[in-house]
C-alpha cells in the first residue's frame, strides 16, 4: 500500500509540472543566448586575438593589404557641415581574418578624420577624404591604413593615386541641364515676345537657354551620409594583431 501511495505522489508530481529536472532542461532551452555565445557562434573558427604573441612570428598575426570589410558610420556626415579635422568613428561588422586562424571579431570601432571636405557649392560636386587613423581593441588601439572603396546610394569613390578613398556626392545631370535649357530659353525670349521684336526674341531665348544650362550642369548635391551607413574599406597596410 505505501508503494502504492509514493507511485501516486511521483505521477501527480510530474503530471503537475512540478517535475524539477525535466522543467530546468526545458526553462534552459527556452533562454536566449547570451552576446558572447552569439557572437560565438558568428566568428570564424580558430582563435580571438589577444594581442599576446604566444611564441608564434608576427606574420602569423597579420590582416594581410587589400582585405575588405564592412564597417558602419556611427554618426551622421555631411558636406554642409562637416570641417577638415572633424573626427568620426565606425564600427566593423565583419571579423578580420589574420594567419593560423587568428582573427579580430566584428565590433571593434575605428576612429578617424575628415582630411578635406569640399561643399557642392564650390566645385559642383561634394566632396569628402576620410583617413582612418586607429582600430580599438580589447588588448589596445592599434594603427590602422585602409581607404573606402564602396559607399551604397548615389555615392562614387572616385580611383586614382591622387583621389583614392574620396566620396563624391551626385553632379547635376546632362537630363537636368537640358530641360532647364529649354525654360531659360522661353523665359528669355518672353520680352521679345511682348515687344513684338522677333531678333530681341531670339537673342532673348539664347542668352535664357546658356545661362540656365550653365547654372544647372554646375549644380550639384550635398553629400549626406546617415548614421549606420556601410562603408566598405580595404586594408592599405598589414594590420599586426598584437600588443606594440
């Protein structure tokens, strides 16, 4: 009869929800991962940098010239009032991949400058340099030489020696100096029009349609970067994962 008695409790029990071990498993399961086992989970295999050289050459710790990584703006930029020296910071998105499986995980931020800013108001086209100066790691900030190669939306990266890294904002286009052409024209031949003189008209429509194409193809817009916007770099030099 005791037998009996405790079969009873051990079902009532499990059959209660009040079955300790197989609601700890479940509770377990039903928790969100932590940051750190996400970001786990996302990082290529092999080992965190440390910045410790654990008897291993230098080069085993470098982020070898050329690689390419998203990163994100973490404020606003414009040319309307962005100012040569202005400081900036993005964040990487992507892990950066040294030898032997050594790598530095998405999130470490990179500060910098605005080297030269150029308004559309002076050339037509905006225009911004950025130099990024140090990557910020657990283990120290470490200098760091990349360039943009890539801005998503109606940005260009203009190539060349001498303009490499720029980011160029859109001109006025060959479409928009047309048609403002043509309403210059109107506009200028409207006096002669009213006037009944026909060679006032067409000197009129002329001198409209050249002002206006002139003043539109050197029109261009401002450069305007938002917050979280990606910037694709690319690494101009090594970048040594240790401690200097």
């Amino acid at each position: 009869m005791k037998e009996r008695v405790r079969n009873w409790v051990v079902l009532g029990a499990m059959a209660g929800g009040l079955w300790m071990p197989g609601a700890m498993v479940a509770q377990e399961q039903r928790e969100p991962a932590s940051t750190e086992a996400r970001e786990a989970a996302n990082a290529p295999e092999g080992r965190m940098a440390d910045g410790e050289r654990r008897g291993l050459p230098l080069e085993a710790y470098g982020v070898v010239p050329g690689t390419r990584f998203l990163a994100k703006l973490e404020e606003e930029m414009t040319t309307r009032a962005a100012r040569q020296n202005q400081a900036f910071r993005v964040r990487t998105l992507e892990p950066l991949e040294a030898g032997q499986g050594i790598y530095l995980p998405a999130g470490a931020v990179i500060t910098g400058h605005i080297s030269r800013v150029e308004p559309a108001g002076l050339t037509g086209r905006a225009k911004i340099w950025l130099t990024f100066d140090e990557i910020h790691t657990k283990f120290g900030r470490l200098p760091i030489v990349a360039d943009v190669v890539a801005v998503p939306g109606n940005h260009s990266i203009k190539p060349g020696a001498t303009q490499e890294g720029v980011i160029e904002g859109r001109g006025g286009t060959q479409k928009d100096a047309t048609q403002a052409a043509v309403a210059g024209a109107a506009m200028g031949a409207m006096k002669g029009v009213k006037d009944k003189n026909t060679k006032e008209s067409a000197q009129g429509a002329a001198l409209g349609a050249l002002e206006a194409y002139l003043m539109e193809a050197g029109r261009g817009q401002e450069l305007d970067l938002a917050k979280g916007a990606k910037l694709e770099l690319e690494l101009g030099r090594a970048l040594y994962l240790v401690k200097e």
